[in-house]
C-alpha cells in the first residue's frame, strides 16, 4: 500500500513566521476479516496437534466436549451434564474405560459414563450406575458391563441399555414420563427390555456363556433371533447357548419383619446382646440365608445364618449401623430374589448423649392419630414401627399412625441423631368405636 507525506497548509513567512512544526508520518495496512480468521484457524490447529502429540488423553476429551455441545446446540438434546449416566454407589473396586481411552482409571463420583464406555468391578467392588432417565443398574462383583445406548432427546422417548459382558447385575426401571421409553440389558446374542417400574436381575456365565434372567418386579420382555418370551412377577428366563429359551417360576423375596427398617435398638451391652430378625414365610420355601452387613450392598458381610423357620437371634455385634436381608431357599435348592435390605442401629445405653425429642399434641382424626412435636434437625424418628418422613428444618414433625382399632392404644416415638443420641417417648390414646 503506498504511503504519502501530508501537505503542510501555506502559512505566514519571514522572520515573523511561527516556528515549524514537523509532522510525524503514519505508514499503515490494510487487513481483511477473513486473513485474521484464517491466522486464528493456523493458530488453533498448531495447538490441537500439539496437545494430540503431547496430551492425547486430554485432546480427546476436549473434543469430545466439543462435538457434544455442536450435537446439543443443532439437535435439540438437553445438555451433557443431564444426560450422562452416573455413579450414585461406589464399593470396592471399581475402573472405567472409556470409549475413545486405552487405558483403565478408577472410577469416582465426578465420572460420566458415555455410549461405548467399559465399566469393571472386582471381586469387592460394587457400583450403582443411573442414567438421566431414573434407570439405574446395580454392577455386582467381578462384572464387565459396556453402555451400549443412551439416547436422552429433550421431549423424546428415553433409550438406555447396558451390556453384560461376564458377571451379573441388578436392574431397576422408572415410570418414565415420555411414552415409548426403553431400558434394555442384553446378554451374548439376546436381549431383555424392561416394562416401566420393573425390576429384573441379570446374570452371564463367562464359561458357560448361558445367560439367566429374573424379574422381581413388573414384567420383561425377552428376545433371542425369532424366540420372544414374557416374564412376569417371579419368573424367570433361563438362555442356554442351544436350545430355546426356558421360562420358569421362581420363590418371591421374603418380607421383613422385625427389626422395622432404620429403627435403633438401645442396649446395655451391644456385643453379647442377642437381636432378634424375622420376616414373613414364602411359599413353597424349604429355607431361608440371612445377611447382615455394615454397607448397604452388602460389601462387608459380618454375620450370615441359614435357618429352616422364619426367625432367629444372632448376637455378637458391636455397636453401630447395619444392613440386614433374607433369601428363600426351595427344596430343589431354587433362590428366591434378595429381600429389600432393612437398617438397624445398634446403642449402647448410657454411652450416647440425650436428644432433644418431645411431643406437643396427640389428636385423634377417625381412628388415626395425629403426633405433633418437635426433635433436633437431621434426626431420624420411628412411630409405631413407621419412619417418619418429613421432618422440618427446624426440627418439627406431624404425624398420622396407621388406623387403629378401638380401644387403649400406647404409642411408641422412637428417635436417633446425627451425634448417635436417642430419645424415647410414649403416649397413651383411647381410640372409641
């Protein structure tokens, strides 16, 4: 670009004339939007090839960030942090591979699980993946699962769905809210897909390679080539590696009784004092093996007993929090699902501190009873053998009991805190006919 010196304005000569002023040239060049974009595009490239030379682990995930926030922002799909799956339980060990990675990593609580990640427990470890849609899959010990699917369009039906490579897991699906939805689990060459509100366990024999499948819960549908089989309630699937697909009932998980769920049981000396556990009897059931655990999957098995009735009284724990559940045994040594898992807490009396738990009101409504009082913030309460579930932040807390039959009823409010304090009040009522 040519440059040019600016023409001084005639002025006044002679000596009279003001000094002059010497003027500072400018020399200047014309640049184009599309040579500054293109130098930034040189510039960036240069970096990406060094990060992939220097940090390939880091340059793949931030293109992954990348090519997922274009995907969101042309296709409508709801934001990454919505739609990843994710770690709710984490026990033992635990590793993650993902997609794009060749190497394995421990999993933790900030891990995203995306479609065609690895994930594999060892013979401790336990992990509770859930996806965005309320899906959820229990990995149990020395199990491979791949994430095969895990489409999450906004105003879209849901699609997840996990591979079990070896080992087994436990599987729960939501009433999901977009009609349409699927949650599947597939197993060498078949596939099981979930109804909503369904609960299923999954298992594949890496020897064998034959596959069983059982639905606790709801109902399933089960696909191998042209084979298509329903599972209902207690029934289950078993997938042999030739010959069709069987289908069978199986023992329902026993309920628990006793003791009620997150209720504190207050002795003098926890370790010698007997805790009494029932539950009620399944048909058709020769046995039954209870578990007691101090995790709530069952990771850290501290007492195990295997009884032919429907109770029995173990001793020996210190004190402290457990877990406790019950399976069913038949006669041809078939088992039951797992029981629902209850918590206990054992105290010793006299080493915990007081808390603060009182009752205000006792109104009769019908023939329930309304409790009205006031505990610590964060405390636990059991009224007659219920947790009470809504507890303010302050502290306060109404109740309604069970209906309850005429006559003299003792109502008994049971309750815990945060320090391992408890408390203890009873009320008497008369309920009329």
């Amino acid at each position: 670009m040519p440059t040019q010196t600016p023409i001084e304005p005639p002025g006044p000569q002679g000596p009279a004339a003001p000094p002059k002023i010497h003027r500072v040239e400018v020399q200047w060049h014309a640049v184009t939007y599309k040579t500054v974009i293109l130098y930034a595009v040189l510039i960036a490239a240069i970096i990406l090839a060094a990060m992939f030379i220097v940090f390939p682990s880091t340059y793949t995930a931030l293109t992954h960030k990348i090519s997922t926030a274009i995907a969101s922002s042309d296709g409508g799909d709801a934001p990454a942090s919505q739609t990843q799956a994710k770690f709710v339980n984490l026990d033992g060990r635990v590793q993650v591979k993902k997609v794009n990675s060749v190497q394995w990593v421990d999993a933790d609580y900030r891990t995203a699980l995306d479609k065609g990640d690895l994930v594999q427990t060892g013979n401790d470890g336990y992990a509770r993946v859930t996806f965005a849609d309320g899906t959820s899959y229990l990995v149990k010990p020395g199990t491979l699962i791949t994430v095969e699917e895990n489409s999450m369009a906004s105003n879209k039906p849901t699609n997840v769905a996990v591979r079990i490579n070896t080992g087994s897991i436990d599987m729960r699906t939501p009433n999901w809210t977009s009609p349409g939805s699927k949650a599947e689990v597939s197993v060498e060459d078949a596939k099981a897909e979930l109804r909503p509100n369904s609960r299923a366990a999954v298992k594949t024999d890496q020897d064998t390679k034959e596959s069983e499948i059982v639905v606790s819960n709801g109902s399933a549908q089960v696909q191998r080539g042209q084979e298509h089989v329903e599972l209902s309630q207690y029934q289950r699937a078993n997938i042999p590696t030739s010959g069709s697909i069987s289908k069978s009932d199986v023992l329902a998980p026993p309920e628990l009784l006793e003791p009620i769920n997150l209720t504190p049981i207050i002795v003098e000396n926890p370790k010698t004092t007997a805790v009494h556990f029932e539950w009620k009897p399944v048909q058709d059931a020769a046995s039954y093996t209870v578990r007691i655990s101090t995790t709530n999957m069952f990771t850290k098995i501290v007492k195990e007993a295997k009884v032919s009735g429907t109770s029995v009284e173990i001793s020996g724990f210190d004190a402290g929090d457990y877990f406790w559940n019950v399976t069913a045994l038949s006669a041809k040594k078939l088992a039951s699902d797992v029981s629902e898992p209850n918590k206990f807490t054992l105290v010793a009396q006299g080493k915990t501190q007081e808390m603060l738990l009182e009752i205000d009101k006792t109104e009769l409504v019908g023939h329930a009873v309304e409790i009205s009082g006031r505990t610590e913030p964060g405390a636990a309460l059991i009224i007659n053998g219920q947790a009470v579930p809504n507890i303010a932040k302050d502290g306060t807390f109404h109740h309604f009991t069970e209906p309850l039959l005429p006559g003299e009823h003792t109502i008994v409010v049971i309750g815990q805190n945060r320090r391992g304090g408890t408390g203890h009040q009873q009320v008497s009522v008369v309920v009329p006919k």
